[in-house]
C-alpha cells in the first residue's frame, strides 16, 4: 500500500500549513484556557472563505468534493498550530455535519448545511447521556412523531462546545429497544430545547449538558428514526478520524518541541540529547507516533465510499490516541519543570491527548469492537439474564 501524497496533497498540505502560520499562530494556545475562552469564530470564518469547511461534500451542495485524506491533511497541518482551530475544522469536516450530510434530506441539508459552511455555527453530536456513556444503546432520550412535528424528551451530557453550537444532532429513539434508534436535528432555538453552564474538560475544553423537556422540531429535522444505530455509528466512523487526526498532531508537535529542547537545553555540561536515557525516550516517541500514522492512513486510504470499516477505524483511533497521550506525557518529562508549567504548551498538548484517549469511544471498548471484528462474534457486555421460570 502506497501511502505517498501526491504533488497536489503536497501543495495543499503546504498551503494549508501556510494560511496556519499566518492567521491562527497568534491567538494558539489562548482559546480554551488563556484571555480568549470562547468558541474562536473568527478562525471559523478563514477557514470557510478558505474552501475549508466541509470539504468531502460535493461541490453542488457548497463542498470541494475532497477525499477523507484531504481532510486528514488539512486537520493535522491546522491543529499542528492551534489545536483549538483543529477542532473547529473537525466540527466542520468530521462531526456530526457527515450525519447531515450522509443521512440528511434535501430540504434538512439545503437549510442547515450552508451556515456550517460559512463558519457562522457549528452542529456537535449529542449521544452521551448521564447513564449512557460507553453502553451508548442504553440512552433514554426519546422522540416521538406528533402530526407534522417530532417531539423530544431527554438529556445529553458532555457536549462539547455545546454552549456555542447552532445545532445538536440528538440521538434518541423513536420506540422501545435499539431498533427503535435514531437521531434528530435540533436548532439551538427550538422550543423546550436548554443547556446547562459551561463546564471545562483538563484542557480547557467546553461542554455542557443539553436538556429536552417537549422539545418540538419539524419532522423533517429527522436523520432516521428506526433501525439507525448501525449506520449512525458507521458514519461516527468518519468522526473518529479527526479524533484520531488531531491526536496523531498533537504527538507530532509535542515530539517536535522536544527535538528542539534537547539540543538546546544542557545539563552537567552537555545538552540532553547526549544522554541515553533521554536518546532512548526519543526513539520511542518516534515509533509510537510512526505505528499510529500508518494505521491511521490505512483506515482513511481503504474507507469505502468515505466511510472507513470498524476495524480499521477503531485501530487507528486506538493507536493515536495512545500515542498522542504517550508521546506528549513523556515530552513533559523531557522538559522537566518548564513541561509541567501552564506557561508553556506542553502540560495542555497532554490535557488534550488524555481527553481524546476518553471521548468519541474510550480505549477499553475499541479494544472489545477490535475484538469482536477480529473473531467474528459478539460479546455480550451485560450480565447474563436470569432463566425465565414457567409455571
Ligand atoms: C474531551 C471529551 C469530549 C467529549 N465530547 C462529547 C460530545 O461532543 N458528545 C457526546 O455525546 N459525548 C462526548 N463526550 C463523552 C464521551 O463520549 C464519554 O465520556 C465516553 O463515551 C465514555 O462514557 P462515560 O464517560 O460515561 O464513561 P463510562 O462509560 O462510565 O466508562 C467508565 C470507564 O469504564 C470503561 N468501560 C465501560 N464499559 C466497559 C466495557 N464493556 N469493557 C471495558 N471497559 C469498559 C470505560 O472505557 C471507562 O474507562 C466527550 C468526552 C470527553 C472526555
């Protein structure tokens, strides 16, 4: 498998790194935790103008009819500079705007998909519920079609940048059991819709929970509404490789400013970098974060129609963000004092790694999905029913 890019992958990945420097360097590093704290709109707004919102959709409906590694490409470059940007270019590439768009009906995407594109609002994936983290098909939030409405009761919790969104793409379900399963569009001002505070993850990061008390939308705010947990979840897919994306970034750059450290940073007389135990550190920072980018660029070369499989994505996404979490942890160890202090990016680029080891499905059910993929059985994750007794 070839996984060289292109010339034009080339330019691209250079212009994008480019437009980077020049407009979001500035402000990095301040947007979840320093002055700014806020959703950075204005980065938004240059990566619309930029053709750098939703990319994969085809140029009819306001995209660029990119590929998946176009996508990945531009992610890495961006969150490479500003890690906070990187989310904005998730929220408008890899998250919940591919449930719109994959599964979203004409008169849905015509009047959500171009104030997405234009960077003036942001959809986040609403699935997390208070008793349904991990055992996502436990969640409670229900909907219900009333005449020419759909009616939602429920809450959601975790949503990142929630306080900020325009949108929310509910999961719920639509009867009894997991068959019943699908999800909602929900404009921010829908009636009955409301957010709790604003919470902060180690990183800084937003998110808030998100309440549904008789929240009324059109029925055609509706993605899918039985059978929708195995398609929703193929496309979530698609999400978890910008997770994976901004994880594998995030090592490169913690891994880069170690490079630089050690040969400017001198201890008994010598830079570190002459001492083994710091050579030995290095190497493996350098492999880990080489195992994963391969792994990474074999799910998104072999996506299928954009959509990568749940083996190929579940490695990938196991591989960065174990990296990522690994890499950064021993850059702070690299750097001593200054890797701990909040003064410098390291401490946050681990905060950041440590949140993408938990969200968008944590490593221990990766490892149970890769488990299931590579034999080829389910495995029941709930205790055994009792024996039904009949009388
Ligand atoms: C930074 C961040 C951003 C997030 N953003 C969003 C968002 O935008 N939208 C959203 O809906 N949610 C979001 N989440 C929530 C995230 O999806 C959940 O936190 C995650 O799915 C885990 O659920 P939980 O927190 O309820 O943990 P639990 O499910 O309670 O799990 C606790 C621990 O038990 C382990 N565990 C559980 N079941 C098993 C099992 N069967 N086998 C082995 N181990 C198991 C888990 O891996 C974990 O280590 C975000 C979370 C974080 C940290």
């Amino acid at each position: 498998m070839d996984f060289q890019f292109s010339d034009e992958q080339k330019m691209f990945q250079e212009s994008v790194r480019r437009l980077s420097l020049k407009h979001f360097a500035p402000k990095a590093f301040t947007w979840e935790t320093g002055s700014g704290g806020s959703y950075p709109w204005e980065n938004a707004k240059i990566l619309a103008e930029n053709g750098l919102m939703g990319m994969r959709l085809p140029e009819e409906e306001g995209g660029q009819g990119a590929s998946l590694m176009d996508c990945v490409i531009a992610i890495m470059e961006i969150t490479k500079v500003c890690p906070h940007t990187g989310d904005v270019f998730q929220a408008g590439n890899f998250g919940a705007i591919q449930q719109v768009a994959f599964l979203g009906n004409e008169k849905l995407k015509k009047s959500v998909l171009p104030k997405l594109l234009a960077g003036e609002t942001i959809i986040t994936a609403a699935m997390s519920e208070p008793n349904a983290g991990s055992a996502v098909t436990d969640l409670r939030t229900t909907a219900r079609f009333e005449g020419d409405n759909v009616v939602i009761n429920g809450s959601k919790i975790f949503n990142s940048n929630g306080d900020s969104a325009g949108y929310f793409c509910v999961w719920c379900r639509f009867g009894t059991g997991v068959a019943s399963s699908g999800a909602v569009i929900v404009p921010a001002d829908a009636p009955g819709f409301s957010r709790g505070k604003t919470e902060h993850h180690l990183s800084g990061e937003h998110h808030c929970m998100l309440y549904f008390d008789e929240c009324r939308v059109p029925k055609e705010c509706v993605l899918m509404s039985e059978q929708g947990f195995k398609k929703l979840m193929s496309v979530f897919n698609v999400e978890r490789m910008g997770n994976a994306s901004r994880s594998l970034a995030v090592a490169e750059l913690a891994y880069e400013k170690s490079l630089q450290y050690v040969k400017e940073r001198k201890q008994f007389d010598r830079p570190l970098c002459e001492f083994q135990g710091i050579q030995w550190k290095l190497a493996d920072m350098k492999l880990r974060i080489e195992q994963a980018r391969w792994l990474l660029y074999k799910a998104v070369v072999e996506a299928d129609r954009g959509l990568p499989s749940a083996l190929d994505s579940s490695l990938a996404k196991l591989a960065c963000n174990e990296a990522s979490e690994f890499v950064c942890r021993e850059a702070i160890q690299i750097h001593g004092g200054y890797g701990l202090s909040k003064e410098y990016p390291l401490a946050y680029l681990y905060a950041r790694a440590r949140g993408w080891v938990i969200a968008g499905g944590t490593v221990e059910m990766l490892r149970n999905r890769i488990a299931v993929e590579i034999l080829g059985r389910n495995f029941d994750q709930r205790p055994p029913k009792p024996p039904v007794v009949k009388e």
